[in-house]
C-alpha cells in the first residue's frame, strides 16, 4: 500500500511539479526568476538576438545531446548567452518537448527580462547579457516532495547521505555531468539517487552545486520518503521506489587516424615522444573509464527500461491523465509560507491522495 502510494507520488512527480501547462508550442516555467531592470523593448537588437539564440538552443540541443550553451551577438550590452538542458529523469518525448516549446514559454512570462532562469519538469532554460557558463548558480528553484514518511529517520539520512555524496562526486567526473545510483536502505528497502549538473560546470563547480542541495535535503526533508531540489545548475532526487533514467543519444565519434599520429611520434625527440605515450595512456584510460561508465548508465536504464515493458516495475503514468485530478500553484492550494518559502499542496481525489511542493521564495 506504502509503496503503491509512492509509485504515485513518484508519477505525480514526473507529471506535476511544474506548472507545465502546454499551451500548443508553448510551455510555461514554475517559478521562474525574471530580471526587473533594464529590460529590452521590442525593437530591440537585444531582442533579435535573444529570439535567434532561443530558436537556434532548442534545435541545437534536441539534434546534439540534449543540452546547448550558446551565444548571440558580438560583445556589448546586446550580447545573449543561453543554455537549455534536459533532465535525466525524463523521457525522449517529454525532453523534445520541452525543449520545443520552452522558448516560446519563457518570452511569455518574462517578457523583456535579459536575465532569465527558468525550470520546467523536463527542463532548464537561462539566458543573459552576461556570460553566466562554467560557473555555479547555487540557487534552489523549487523543491518537491512526498508526503510520506520513513520511520527510521536515522538510517534513512545516513544512507541518503552516502549515496548522494558519492553520486554529487562522480556526476561531475562524467560527460554527462550526471550519475545515478542505488544502495540497500535496512533489510527491505532500498534508496535511488540522481545527481545531475548543468554540462558547462567543471567536476568542482559540479560537486559543491549538488554537495549544497545535499546538506539541505537533510534540513528540510529530514523523513520525507522522496524529494527533489531543482536549482538552475544542478538537481538533486532520491528515492525509495525506482525511476526512469534516459541519457541523449551518443553522437557519432570520428574514427582515431592512426597513421597520423605515427609520423607524428617518429618526429618528436625521445622525451617528447615519452611523455607523449604518458599523456596519450592517460587519455585512453580516461575515455575507457567514461565509456564504461556510460555503457554501465546506459545497461542500467536499458534493466529499468525492460522491467517497465514486462510489467515487474510500476507502471508510468502519463502527464494528461493524472493533471486533470490537480490544481496546483493556485493560491487555493496554497498552505502556508515559512523560511523556506510557501507551499502548496495538491490532492488527487479519485486516488484519496495528498501531495506537497515547496515553492521557495
Ligand atoms: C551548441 O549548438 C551549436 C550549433 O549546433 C554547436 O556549434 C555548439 O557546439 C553547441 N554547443 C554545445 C556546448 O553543445
Ligand atoms: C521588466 O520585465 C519583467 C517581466 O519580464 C517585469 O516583471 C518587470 O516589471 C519589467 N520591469 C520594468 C521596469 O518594466
Ligand atoms: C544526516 O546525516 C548527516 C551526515 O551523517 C549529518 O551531518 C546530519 O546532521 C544528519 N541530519 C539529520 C537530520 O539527522
Ligand atoms: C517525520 O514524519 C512525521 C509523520 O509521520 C512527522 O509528523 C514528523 O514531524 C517528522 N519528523 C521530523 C523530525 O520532521
């Protein structure tokens, strides 16, 4: 019964902690954060460029690995730097989507505002006149939660600990900027965590992003059965039932030229062509290592994917059925508002189930 409940919170999850109402192409950010000053007008050569670089993202990350930094304009005050990505907690069609029909969301909400952060449950959209890329922005955009409990709080926050720590350090070690993981929690159960960083953060930049969100998933959720913090940088989810995890396709790599490499060697001094195998093994060992890992992701979402299909894992449920039952980030739904920001809650009545997410201030 527990678990039944979970595997519905973990649904209502996917499909609602945004407000992501598509409208046509269009989807709309839950809590965004919109620059007030110095907003562009219309005619604006800002305004060119940002709507260029919008369309331009979208298209780039949804041919290319799911996630594009980019840029538009030649320096000055009329410059745009953006970033879309997609989260790995999503699947092909809920990313595509979101990348589609974010841009035209965001101009909505925010128009005129030349820095914009903005979540959406599939994606994360930021632009700016200044370049914001390579660095941590450790902001929380919104939690989201269960509103069921463990009863042994203790051991459910040390393993939580462990877990995310490990993953908060090797998510930045991967391409991908992301790792999953899961580990036993007691005798009966067991704990699934996602750490995912922006692509742009170095593995340092990466590691502190998440290592933050960790220590508050401790402060805020001391037995909450599962939560998320979404920040503009970096997400953080554990779980006590299993979720679908979905990496980009790979992209093709250009086969090595051997024989270039050769000539190359035969010219360099016995030193140089000494530290040159060094760097070269180092190399190898480091894409070996990636590749690996990645065919370790891919191996692990394929089990999930299998267990899905026969039926041994819950079933997803899809977004358009279980919205309907809710009305969240309306005013009525809200609880109340405290140091960490107001919460709503949202019930679904046909299932007799409440749900809760935090909407920080
Ligand atoms: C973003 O997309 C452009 C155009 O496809 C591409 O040239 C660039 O390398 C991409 N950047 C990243 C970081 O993927
Ligand atoms: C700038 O635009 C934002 C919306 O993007 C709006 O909320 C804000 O009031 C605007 N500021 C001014 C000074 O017009
Ligand atoms: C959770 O565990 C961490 C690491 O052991 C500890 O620092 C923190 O105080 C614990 N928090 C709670 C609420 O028990
Ligand atoms: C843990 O969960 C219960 C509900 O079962 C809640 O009433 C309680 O406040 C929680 N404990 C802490 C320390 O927050």
């Amino acid at each position: 019964m527990a678990s039944q409940h979970l595997i519905l919170l973990l649904a209502i999850f996917v499909s609602l902690c945004v407000a992501a109402i598509g409208q046509g192409n269009k989807i709309v950010p839950f809590n965004p954060s919109c620059s007030t000053t110095g907003n562009y007008s219309g005619d604006s050569q800002y305004k060119k460029n940002l709507d260029q670089l919008l369309s331009t993202l979208a298209t780039a990350a949804t041919d290319d690995g799911w996630f594009n930094t980019s840029s538009v304009g030649t320096g000055g005050d009329d410059q745009v730097f953006g970033l879309i990505m997609c989260y790995a907690d999503r699947n092909p069609t809920q990313c595509k989507e979101c990348l589609a029909g974010a841009p035209a969301g965001i101009t909505q909400v925010c128009p005129g505002s030349r820095t914009v952060n903005a979540n959406y449950d599939a994606c994360l959209l930021r632009y700016s006149d200044v370049s914001f890329f390579s660095v941590a922005d450790k902001t929380v955009a919104f939690n989201v939660y269960a509103k069921s409990y463990v009863e042994n709080m203790a051991a459910m926050n040390e393993t939580r600990w462990q877990l995310m720590s490990q993953l908060a350090e090797t998510a930045g070690q991967t391409k991908l900027r992301l790792d999953t993981g899961s580990t036993r929690l007691g005798s009966t159960s067991m704990m699934y965590g996602l750490a995912q960083c922006t692509r742009d953060l170095a593995v340092s930049e990466c590691s502190t992003c998440l290592s933050d969100y960790i220590v508050q998933l401790s402060k805020i959720f001391p037995n909450n059965s599962w939560a998320a913090i979404k920040g503009y940088s970096c997400y953080l989810r554990y779980d006590l039932s299993p979720f679908g995890i979905t990496l980009p396709p790979s992209s093709p790599v250009p086969p090595p030229s051997s024989t270039r490499s050769t000539g190359f060697v035969a010219g360099l001094s016995v030193a140089g062509a000494v530290s040159f195998m060094v760097i070269l093994g180092v190399s190898i060992w480091l894409l070996l290592r990636r590749r690996r890992k990645h065919a370790r992701l891919m191996r692990e979402h394929q089990e999930m994917e299998d267990d899905f299909e026969k039926g041994t894992r819950p079933k997803r449920f899809r977004y358009d059925e279980l919205s309907v039952a809710t009305d969240f980030f309306s005013d009525d739904c809200k609880l109340g508002e405290g140091g960490f920001g107001s919460v709503y809650k949202g019930f679904l009545k046909d299932l007799n189930l409440e749900v809760a997410i935090k909407k920080v201030s």
